[in-house]
C-alpha cells in the first residue's frame, strides 16, 4: 500500500495535480509515518507553494533531504536563521545535504544576512561540487567575488561533470529496466547495435539494484521537490527569470550509443517565473557528484521515470518515453531536430525533457545544436512547444542513434559534451562576470563572440542591453532589448532596465506599451510594476509612479532596482527621508548597486550635506569606475566641498571616460569660474558650444562670464542666445533680470 | 516680505476653460501648505477647495471680505493661482472682486494682484509675476486669496476649487542653470 501510494503521490506531482498529491500524502503518512513519507509530503506541499505547510511538518527532521526541504521553507518564509541552522547544525559533523544544492541555499542564506565572505565560501565550494550550477556563479559575480569563468568552467569541471553524466546514465538504463518501459526498451534494442544493447542490459542490470535501493532511500524524489524548490528561490534574486531557469538542472542522462557528446540535460521545462512547482519534478538540479549521492541521483531520475510511464500513459508514444530513458541515445534523440544522424554527432549538449511538455528538444529543433543549458528562452520556447512533434521526432532519432550508435559508452563523448557545454558556459560567465564589474565594454566583446543561436536568445540579449544601459548608450540598449523581446517576448529577465533605457529616451508610446505587454504576462512579477512606475514617472506623475514601485517592492523585496526607483521617486516628490530609507533598502539587498549610492550622494547634495555627498559618490564610483556620470558628480561634490583641484581632475577623467557626455565640461567650466579662471572657463565652454549648439544654459554661463568681464556686448549676445533657447521659468527670469543689470553693473547682484 | 510690485492692478477676467492647462515647468506648490478660511457653512468647508471634484464648494459664511489662507512650511516661489468659479452655477455666489495678498503671515500682507471677474464660467487664472523679469515669481510663506464682492452684490460666496502654481526647481541640484537639452538632460541622471 505504501509504494502504491507513494507512487500515485509522485504521479499526480508530475502531472501538477497537487491538491491530489496532498491529500493521498496526507493519508500515506497517516498510514505510514516516516521521514520518507514526511520528506514527500513536504515536496507535495513545496510544489504547490505552500512553503509554511512544509516548514511546519519538517522541524526537527534529521534526513539530510528533510533538512534541505526545511531550509528551503524557512527561507521562502523569510526565517534565515533557522534555514541556516538546518543546513550547517553546529556540530559540524554532519555535512551539507544535497551537496551543490545545499551550499548553494546556504550561500543565499549568508548573502541575505550580510555575511558575504561566507557566502562566497559556499558559493564557491556549490560551484565545485556542481559546475553547471550556474546560478551560484552569478551570485559570485553579483557579490563581486566571482573569478574568471574560464578558471570556475574549465577540465577539472569537465570531468566533473562527466562523473555525474555518469552515473545519472547508468541510473537512466536501470530505469528503464526496472519495467516502465519494457516495450520501449525491446522496441529501441530492436534498432540499437548489439552492442549498446548489451551494454545497456549490463548496465540495465546494475541500474537495477541501484533504483531498488533509491526507492527506499531517504534521499528520494523530494530532491527533486527540494531542487524545485530552489528556483523558487531565484525569482527573488536580480536575475529573477533567468536563476529559476538556469537553477534547474535537468538530470543528466547519458546516451550510450551516441555518436555525438551526449551531455544530456534534462530541464524541467516550463519553468516559468511563477511555477516554480512544476519544473522541479521532472529535472532536478543536478547536483550529485559524488559517488555517495549516486543514490540520490537515481531516486531523482527514478521519480523521472514514473513520470515518463504516465506520460506514456497519459498517450504519448511509447517510443518518446523510452527514448527519455534510454542510455542509447536518449539525450540526442530529445533534440527533434536531430533527424540524421550526422546532426546528432553535432549536438554537444543536449537540453532534455522527461515529461510531456518538456519539449526541450523542440527547443533544440529551434535553436541548432547547441544548447546551453541555461539559456531561458530555450526553456520557455520547450515549453510552449507541443510534446508531439518531440515524439515523433524522438522516434526518428531514436531509431538512426540506434543504428548509427557506436555501441560502447564512450567517454570521449561525454567529454565533449562536458566540454563544449563549458565553453559556451565560460562566455557567458566570463560576459556576466564583467558586467557586474561594470566593464561593459569588455563584457560585450564577451557576449559578441558566443555563436550566434545563442546570441540570439534572451538571456544573451538582456545582458547586451544592460551593457549599454551602464554605457550610456541607449540606442543600442534598445537595439539590443527589442531583438531580446523578439527573441523571448515572454521572458521578463531584465525589462525593468528596458523600462528605464525608454525613460531616458522619453519614449512614451513604447514605454507604456511595454508596461502594459509585462503586466499582461505576468502580474506577479516586480519587473512589470517596475516598467509601469516608469511609465508614470516619465510623465511626472510621480505620486502614481511611486505607488507602483512599491508594488513592485512588496512583490519581491529583494529586488533592489525596485527599491532604488522608490528612491529616486520620493526624491522627485521632495520626500528625501523615506527616499534615504528607500536606497538604503536597496543596498541592504545588493550593496553593489552602485544606482542607490548615486541616489544617496544625489540627496545629500540637494540638502548641502556635502562632505556625506562626496563620500557615497565615491563609494559608487569604486563600484562602477568607467561611469562618466558618476566621475562628474563626484567632481561636484568635491567643488561643493572647495576641492577645486580634485574636482577638476575628476572632471577631465570623466570627460576621457566618455566623450559623449557634455556634463563634465560644463561642470569644469563652473569650477574654473569659481576659481576665477574666466578665461579658461570660456575657452571650455566654446568647446562645449560646438558640441552641444542647443543648450540654454551653456549659452547663459558665458553670458555670465562676458558680463564679469565687462564685455556687454558678448553678453547680451549670449543671454539673447540663452533665451531664444527656451530654457525654463526660472531662468528666464534669472537671465532676464542680468539683461537688465547689465547697464547698470554698480547694482549689486543677487541670483546671479 | 513678499516681493511684490508696487500699488495694485487692475485686470478684468471673463470666460474660463473648462479644461485646466497648465505650463510643464508648473507644478501644484500647495499640497503642503496649511489651508484655512474665514468662514464656512457647516458641509462646505475648506476641503472642498482642495478636492478635485468640481460638485463640491466652499461656502462662506459671514462678513466680507471672505478669505482663503495658505500658508506655506518654507518660503516658495509662486507664479500662478487657478481658480475654478461658475457664475451659471453659483450665480450670486460667484465671486466678482479678488485680491490677492502675500506675506510672512496675517501680520504683515500685502496686496499683489487685484482681478475683477465678469461672469466667468470655469478654471480663471491669475498670474502672479509682475512686469519686471525678476517679478516673475513671487516668493512668500503665505498667500491669501481674499473674495471681496460677488456678482449681483451677494453676501456670500462659492468658490469650487483653488490651485496654486510655481516653478519646478531644478532637478540637477547645485546648477546655475537648468539644462534645456535633450544630451544634456540623458547625462545628468542616473537611473
């Protein structure tokens, strides 16, 4: 009764049937408590977002796997303490539950409670158990601390990863032994050389026993859940989307008779940004690489299994189940596209389904060979794709791996795979790395040289974006931003930088379109709100625009840009104490979010505090060095501060960081006016004359100037200039007024 | 002491727009202030000046002149009061004869504009700026908009709605001068 039981619960769980799942849960462990049954419960529970359910049933489990599922509940109910105190109890005799997984929550957990160095430790140590755990990688480089990508995904995870392929397709043949899909198997044997065939009974028969003891193993399918759990988790970080995505791993299964680097990768699929239940059943992060964890990995692609026997169940073709499991090949096969088998020898990495919807090989189809497992748009395109075209497809390219398929599991392959999996891996780290230390351009030169259908997916495309946003370069941002929206119009992975890059371009139509587009596809998500606040904001509707930010807040408070738009709302509204507090959320969230310091030394400014101003724009200067906006203000705080000399040299390295940008020279010809430079000040400021013919206040600074200097003439004409460039209320009457005393120069002056 | 110019205009007004259209570089200078009348119908007081909704009024009640205080937590620069006034509605009630005062408080006001409405039906603005340029605005802690006679001679008054309207500083703290450009504007936040 129990195993029935604890069949039909996993069942329902991969069919998202989880008011089901519960209840049959709750009558297993009424009949049969145990950890085990507790542990599946909690999974249940997990899946269908009800984190305090399973928090509640957990305390004081001891499983190792019970320990991760509480960890998790704590920390999707905001009790970090108590998460941490389940992962690493004190007696620090007993390790980390689910190795890469577990180091990666509590990497998290360190990094929400301000103990950075900590969770830089756990990060790194989530990275070496588990290489594609990508991630924990970002969250390296978000703290600042990631090393080269090309050190963190290179041989020695190569090999790693080929352990865990490993033993993930020894499980998978066991699997499909253990009867599920008995006739698939004698189907797929009947085109696969004797070989694999073989091979894969022999390895079949081994698998076997192992499945036998997963099946009662206290690491059992709530792996799964318990993986699910962790994208969850990543919706709240920055990376909001893409971390759910690339948090999950798919079970790795290894193809035998592949000619090509198998690599195979489950995903879960749909893992879009609210179900964070569904994607965990099916492909569970992979993070099992020791051999110890064998057990665990099996149980995960065990419970893959049942649900490739309901999918069977559920109509799909036979074939398509078993060439989810199937060693020989399996991995190829998903990728529909691979039709002949000399396309199979291309694919390197293969992002797999095991369920039905899970047309990550669609995906496949779509994109070309590669896929990178992380990429998100590839998930959300598998997952809008129909499993029926992946069926059929499968069957095709099932039946040429197995007649191509060299019989023998060679590791050869799963070496390529590895590596060719790594290499698209190290770009992207290496683009991401950079990025998040605010060296756009070398970042883009990064992101340029990825091939090109991974170029052309959504992750890749934000990321392009955000390079130019912090560049200045809003054009190309949103060059970039729409391909990404073509590319993923689903995906809402960076679209609150879009938001602002429309902002800044005072693209009203397109901004509100985009607000409107977001909101519609997902209501829940902190970006849209964030894209509609910009929306009101740009048309100075700031009391709304505020509103909506704290929306946005309120749906995620750990995602700091919606705090920092909070921020520079109250500030617009005049409101600086709760605009303090605002970006003081915000780095509490991310203190290298260098927009709240800017935010900070902005307040400061306008309440005269100069000396606080000065000390936050250096602080976001030391996190963003190549920023000309940045280098400016400091140089006018300095002013303020009567650093004249500094000033100016911040002033010129800002005007060397980017010659676009007319601030600095203007703000160098206020400094030089202050230090009685007149002349220079002119000199700079006819420079800046012909770079930028049509503003006001250049004209008026001069006038100024000519009028200091006696010379009326010169003046007027550019006080005339001034005005005919419409400048506002305030300065016409400023310039007016000077016009006026400009004949009678003994007049004491007051505004000017 | 309110800058202000000296002796008191005269201006006839009339008409009125319907719609309330107002400079980008305005912006609503009040929502802070301190908001009091003279007198009041029980029903129809001071909050019904302030709420956007043109079916509610204020309605004194008392001697004139009928006054309508704002007072300000810092100095501002005003440049524009609004008022909305229908004569088709309010008839008698309507207000005919508006001056307005400004100053440090009740103590020392004086007067900086006088308008004479004629039947006017809708928002009515009153600039505040003098002809000098350097009275574009006045720069005062209290304003107060003083209702000294109705159309057709009534004792009372109605007035649906009041705003009032100054510069927006400028974004860029610690400029001479506002920036007019669009490359100057994109350089000059960060986001």
């Amino acid at each position: 009764m129990e195993a029935i039981l604890a069949e039909c619960v996993r069942d329902n769980l991969r069919h998202f049937v989880h008011r089901n799942a519960i209840f049959m849960c709750e009558r297993l462990c009424a009949e049969f408590p145990s950890e085990t049954n507790l542990q599946l419960l909690a999974t249940c529970y997990l899946q269908n977002n009800q984190a305090h359910c399973a928090y509640q049933i957990l305390k004081g489990a001891h499983m190792a796997q019970c320990r991760y599922l509480f960890a998790l509940s704590c920390f999707q109910m905001d009790l970090l303490t108590e998460a941490e105190a389940a992962l690493s109890p004190s007696d620090s005799s007993t390790e980390v539950p689910n190795g890469a997984a577990g180091h990666y929550l509590l990497g998290l957990i360190f990094r929400y409670t301000d103990r950075r160095e900590s969770a830089i430790h756990h990060f790194n140590q989530a990275l070496a158990l588990d290489p594609l755990l990508w991630t924990a990688y970002e969250e390296l480089c978000i703290l600042g601390a990631a090393e080269e990508a090309t050190k963190v995904f290179d041989e020695g995870a190569s090999l790693c990863i080929q352990k865990q392929y490993l033993h993930i397709a020894l499980y998978s043949q066991n699997m499909r032994e253990s009867g599920e899909d008995h006739d698939i198997a004698s189907s797929r044997n009947l085109g696969s050389s004797d070989d694999s065939t073989r091979q894969l009974q022999t390895q079949g028969n081994g698998q076997r026993d192992i499945s036998r003891n997963n099946h009662g193993a206290p690491s059992s399918q709530p792996l799964n859940c318990g993986s699910a759990g962790l994208p969850f988790y990543n919706t709240p970080s920055p990376m909001a989307t893409q971390s759910q995505l690339s948090g999950v791993a798919p079970p790795p299964l290894l193809r035998n008779a592949q000619p090509n680097g198998p690599n195979v990768r489950a995903f879960v699929a749909d893992n879009s940004p609210r179900q964070t239940v569904n994607p965990t059943i099916p492909g569970p992060r992979r993070k099992f690489v020791d051999e110890g964890k064998l057990r665990k990995v099996s149980e995960r692609l065990f419970s893959d299994s049942g649900q490739r026997r309901s999918m069977r169940l559920a109509g799909e073709s036979v074939v398509n189940t078993n060439s989810f499991l199937s060693v020989s090949g399996n991995g190829t096969s998903h990728s529909s596209k691979f039709l002949g088998g000399s396309k199979l020898t291309s694919v390197a990495s293969r992002s797999f389904t095991y369920r039905k919807g899970q047309s990550w090989t669609n995906e496949n189809a779509e994109e070309g060979i590669h896929h990178e497992v992380h990429d998100d748009s590839r998930s959300s395109i598998a997952a809008t794709n129909s499993s029926q075209s992946v069926d059929s497809r499968l069957l095709e390219e099932e039946g040429l791996s197995r007649s191509s398929g060299a019989a023998t599991l060679s590791c050869s392959r799963y070496n390529d795979g590895a590596s060719e999996i790594l290499s698209i891996l190290r770009f992207l780290g290496d683009g991401f790395r950079l990025s998040c230390l605010s060296r756009c351009k070398d970042a883009l030169d990064v992101y340029i040289r990825l091939p090109q259908k991974h170029y052309n997916t959504g992750w890749v495309l934000s990321q392009v974006g955000k390079a130019y946003f912090e560049m200045v370069d809003y054009l190309e941002a949103d060059r970039a931003f729409t391909l990404a929206r073509i590319a993923s119009p689903y995906s809402l992975e960076g679209m609150d930088i879009y938001s602002t890059v429309l902002y800044h371009l005072k693209e009203d139509m397109k901004l509100s379109y985009l607000a409107q587009e977001l909101v519609a596809t997902d209501r829940l998500a902190p970006q849209s709100w964030c894209a509609m606040g910009n929306c009101y904001s740009l048309q100075k509707d700031h009391e709304t625009a505020l509103k909506n930010f704290q929306r946005s807040v309120q749906l995620n408070s750990r995602f700091a840009y919606a705090h920092t738009l909070c921020g520079h709302e109250h500030v617009s509204l005049e409101d600086f104490e709760n605009g303090i507090k605002s970006y003081h959320s915000a780095l509490m969230v991310d203190s290298r979010h260098y927009n709240a310091w800017y935010g900070l030394g902005m307040i400061y400014l306008r309440q005269e505090k100069f000396e606080f101003s000065e000390h936050h724009f250096r602080m976001a200067f030391r996190i963003n060095p190549l920023s000309s906006v940045i280098m400016s203000y400091l140089g006018t705080a300095l002013h303020a501060l009567k650093k004249n000399n500094e000033a100016l040299e911040m002033m010129e390295r800002a005007i060397l960081a980017d010659k676009k940008n007319p601030l600095p020279l203007y703000q160098k010809a206020n400094i030089l006016v202050s230090m009685e430079n007149l002349d220079g000040a002119l000199a700079v400021l006819e420079e800046l004359k012909e770079y930028a013919p049509c503003e006001s206040s250049v004209y008026a600074l001069m006038g100024r100037i000519y009028k200091r200097r006696n010379m009326h003439d010169k003046a007027m004409l550019h006080f005339g200039l001034a005005l005919d460039l419409k400048p506002s209320a305030t300065d016409v009457a400023a310039i007016k007024a000077a016009i006026e005393k400009l004949h009678v120069p003994d007049e004491l002056e007051d505004d000017l | 002491m309110a800058d202000s110019s000296e002796g008191e205009e005269e201006g006839k007004l009339t008409g009125g727009n319907q719609e309330l259209v107002v400079d980008e570089d305005l912006q609503e200078m009040a929502k802070k202030a301190a908001w009091s009348v003279s007198s009041c119908k029980p029903g129809n007081g001071v909050f019904s000046l302030r709420d956007d909704n043109l079916e509610t009024y204020w309605q004194s009640d008392g001697a004139q002149p009928h006054l309508v205080n704002i007072q300000f937590q810092k100095k501002v620069k005003l440049q524009l009061v609004v008022l909305y006034v229908d004569f088709k509605l309010d008839e008698s009630y309507t207000p005919s004869k508006i001056s307005i005062r400004a100053g440090d408080g009740f103590h020392n006001l004086k007067e900086i504009k006088t308008v004479e409405l004629v039947k006017p039906t809708g928002w009515v603005y009153v600039s505040l700026s003098g002809s000098d340029p350097r009275e574009t605005f006045v720069n005062t802690f209290m304003l107060q908009i003083a209702v000294l006679s109705n159309h057709l001679n009534g004792r009372d008054t109605h007035v649906r709605q009041v705003k009032v309207y100054g510069p927006r500083p400028n974004p860029i703290p610690h400029q001479p001068f506002q920036f007019t450009s669009t490359e100057f504007i994109t350089y000059s936040i960060l986001r």
